[in-house]
C-alpha cells in the first residue's frame, strides 16, 4: 500500500529493507497480528447462511 501511494505521487524508489520497522516505531499504534490455526472442519462448514 505505501509502495502505491509513493508511486500515485510520481515516486518510484523502492522501500528500504527497514521500512517497516521504523514504520511501526513512528506508530505505536500500528501493529500486527499472528494468524491462527482453524479446524478445516470448521472453515468448510462456514457459509453466509450459518454466520
């Protein structure tokens, strides 16, 4: 996303490797989440009508 909004204003250099780092310390309220694992049993019984 912040490649796409460099490049919507004319700026074509690519990030740094350390970009995202320094991102989120300029942000503390930016942060990630670790995904978890879910049953497949669970994911193929999900449907618009069962949620």
């Amino acid at each position: 996303m912040a490649t796409r909004l460099l490049r919507m204003n004319g700026d074509y250099e690519p990030l740094g490797q350390l970009w995202i780092p320094h991102f989120i310390a300029r942000n503390p309220r930016v942060a990630s989440i670790v995904g978890r694992t879910i049953e497949s049993a669970r994911t193929t019984a999900a449907s618009y009508e069962t949620i």
